[in-house]
C-alpha cells in the first residue's frame, strides 16, 4: 500500500565536503516505497563514523545511509512479511537522515514489542558487525581477544559478544584514558591506550575498527597463529612479512556483503542479538540522542571521538 505523499518532511544533506559545518537542513517531498521497500516513518537514526568520513572526506556530496528504525507508513509492490504499523529497522542506503526513509525489506526485521527504536538502531546493525567480526575470526573458547574502538557502537558490542562467547581474555583499546571506565563496564579485563607501548600482547584475535595507522601494531599485538579481522572504514596497510613471522592471518568483514550474499546467515545473527538482549548479555550504549535538526553536532561528537557508545538522531 503507497499513499500520498502527504506534506513536505525534513531531510539533512551537504552540497560539499568538509566538516560538520557542511551539513544543513531541507524540506522536500516525501518519498514513496518503491517495489521490495518499506517507507518508515523515522523514530531513530544512526550515526557512523563511515559517513562522517564520506563527508570530510569523499569525492563528493553523498547521500546518507545508516540504520533507521520507526513506523511502517507504506510497502511497495512484492513485499511480504510487513505491513503498515510495523516497528522495524533496517539499512537505508540513501537519504537516511530525514524524517521519512525508504528500507529494502530484504534488509529490514522487526523490532521487539519491549524494545525501543533507539535501542533498535544501537543493537541490530552494530551488533551484526560485531557478531560478524567475531565469527569470522573463529575464536575458540579460552582465546584472548582484543578490540579496538571498544567504546564505539561495534566495539562496545564486540567486548560485550566476546565475553558472552566464552573468550579467555578480552582487552578494550581505545583512544583516551577518560573512556576506560565506560569499557570496564562492559565486560573488559583491561584497557590499553593506543599510544601505550605495551599493548599486553599476544592476542589470538584482535578485532580492529580503526584501521590507519593503528593497523600496523594491531598485526604485532598478534600471537602466534594469531588473527585479526578488519571491519572498520580507515583503511591502512599491512607488511607480510609481519603475518609471516606469526603465522597469522588476517581477515575483511563488510555486514553488506553478507546481508546480501548470504541473508539467511544475516538473519540468524539478528535474532541472535535479541535473544541476547533480552538474556542482558548485550547492552547496547548510546551516548547521546539528538535531534535530526542539529545532526552537524552528532558528526562533531564523532569527528572528535568522544562518543561513548551509539550517536543517535531522533526526528
């Protein structure tokens, strides 16, 4: 069911790139739920450094994407298992910051009737990423892990999934001393800076979000057979000769890939994070929740790497 589409509704966009002074507000037309799509009035919005990158740093304007969760308003021709009323969240590819988003139902499920839509935004994508990363690092019960970014969104989630998941050891690295206290909380053993000369090596996982210049010591943290799984958007490079001497490998993990490559797989994660959710094994943090109008300060607070857990916009 498509209805009309009603009145103007507000979107953010930048014309250039740069930092979150480019961001400015719109009203245009609301947008209509297309074949396979949802159209979701928006409860939550999420906010990930990936974007914020793509906006300082892109080749151009680019259209918002990010996890949205709210109201089923529409559903377009072909959908089946939602209707109009449902909570959902899911991705949406463009135009995510604005008060009305349209979802590819493939990628989209339901929300529990206890949750809400913020704690919706904060769980399911991130925690994919974080569920994903650690399986595809095959832990084996009693290994060390470390996680860097650990108070973000994934990181924090990462820290929370590997304790749950019977790891030995599980050390947060994160950017500033200030944040330990809040890693602690969620599960860590011990916290080291990024700056530290000793990271408290070897680690037989090290799941990393950062990438940059961070990725060069994550591969020395390794132990011997040592893995490390790269999820994060900062790029980097890595020596060979620093696997070779440790006999570690390391490993790519993008939630897309799977989401389409392999849904049912994706599926199976989500519920999966639900039903840790509702155990308290999975705690999503949200450190602040902002109003889509000022979404420029929610990149400013991820741009200066302050935000302890999920950035969330609220229309």
């Amino acid at each position: 069911m498509n209805p009309d589409r009603g009145g103007p509704v507000l979107r953010i966009r930048h014309d250039v790139n740069g930092g979150p002074e480019v961001l400015f507000a719109e009203h245009v037309d609301r947008p209509v739920a297309g074949p396979g799509e949802l159209l979701v009035r928006a409860e939550a919005i999420g906010v990930t450094l990936p974007t914020v990158r793509k906006v300082r740093d892109g080749d151009g304007p680019v259209s918002f994407g990010g996890e949205v969760a709210g109201e089923v308003v529409a559903t377009g021709p072909g959908v089946t298992g939602f209707a109009v009323g449902d909570r959902v969240t899911g991705l949406c590819f463009t135009d995510a910051y604005a008060e009305f988003a349209v979802l590819g139902a493939a990628l989209a499920s339901h929300v529990p009737d206890a949750a809400s839509a913020v704690q919706a935004v904060a769980l399911v994508r991130s925690g994919v990423v974080a569920r994903g990363a650690y399986g595809a690092a095959r832990v084996e019960p009693g290994e060390s892990v470390l996680v860097t970014a650990a108070a973000g969104a994934v990181g924090g989630l990462a820290v929370q999934y590997a304790r749950a998941a019977g790891a030995g050891r599980v050390v947060a690295a994160v950017s500033s001393a200030d944040k330990a206290g809040f890693v602690r909380g969620l599960g860590a053993d011990r916290v080291v800076l990024y700056e530290d000369a000793d990271w408290g090596a070897p680690y037989d996982v090290v799941l990393d979000g950062v990438g940059g210049d961070l990725l060069a010591p994550a591969v020395r943290a390794l132990a011997t057979g040592g893995r490390i799984v790269a999820y994060g958007s900062g790029g980097g490079t890595v020596e060979a000769y620093e696997l070779l001497v440790r006999g570690a490998s390391m490993i790519g993990f993008q939630m897309r890939a799977i989401a389409f490559g392999k849904p049912e797989l994706h599926d199976r994660w989500r519920r999966e994070l639900w039903e840790l959710h509702a155990a308290g094994a999975l705690r999503p943090a949200v450190h602040e929740e902002i109003p889509l109008a000022e979404a420029a300060r929610a990149h400013a607070v991820i741009e200066a790497r302050r935000n302890l857990g999920k950035v969330v916009l609220v229309p």
